[in-house]
C-alpha cells in the first residue's frame, strides 16, 4: 500500500473545468487544454504500470480521437524511497470533450487500473489551460 504523498489521494480523477479564451500573440484566440494525471506506485510495479499505460492504457485513451498527444514522464522532484511518481499529459480540445471521453472511456479504464494493481497505484487529475 502506498502511504504518504499521493497516497492519501483517492484514485479517482478530479476536474476542474474553467475555461476561458487565451489570446496569443495578439492575432487570434484558441482553447488548448492538457489534462494532466499524477501517479504514485510502488517501486515493485513501477515497471509493470509504464509497460500496462504504454501498451494499454493509452492506445484504449487514444482510440476514440477524444484526446491527442500522450507524454508519459517520471516526475523526478518527488523521489520518496519506496515509490515512484508519474505524470501522463494529454491534448484535449475542451472540458466538453474530456467529460464525454470521461465518461464513455475513462472510468472503464480507471477501475480496470484499479482490479489490476489495486492499492499499489494512486493518482490525481488537473485540467490545465495553456496560457502562452
């Protein structure tokens, strides 16, 4: 079981939709979003989590065309001794459609992480706004 950290978070995806328009450059306005989930998972299934996100998780994600550009990355900063943390990004055109991938894709997804690595992975999601 993880403990400490991220471990006290339930693993369950948290959205925060507030949206706005971004003027770049002063020409033109555009929504980018990145929906961002941070996990923790113990040093014994760490390699077991990247290989199951690399050849299931996100080909399952991506399918739909719903989300675009996954970035799998080990967040360094954090380093705890007994576990590891990672961070997947994705593109997502706005909170409309990350709510309609949600909730035909995500959560099927979310308990299949759940039955296989039960306590031993925990995470927390962030939706955030591309701002320059």
């Amino acid at each position: 079981m993880i403990e400490g950290g991220l471990g006290h978070v339930l693993a369950q995806f948290f959205f925060y939709i507030h949206i706005t328009s971004v003027r770049t450059n002063g020409r033109r306005n555009f929504d980018m979003l990145i929906y961002n989930t941070t996990y923790q998972t113990t040093n014994d299934e760490a390699r077991n989590f990247v290989i199951w996100m690399h050849e299931v998780y996100i080909p399952r994600a991506e399918a739909e065309g719903l989300l675009a550009n996954p970035r799998l990355t080990r967040i360094l900063s954090h380093k705890e001794e007994e576990s590891e943390c990672f961070s997947l990004q994705w593109e997502v055109a706005d909170s409309r459609t990350l709510h309609q991938w949600h909730t035909h894709h995500g959560m099927a997804l979310q308990e299949e992480m759940k039955r296989l690595f039960k306590d031993k992975v925990a995470g927390f999601s962030t939706l955030m706004e591309v701002i320059g």
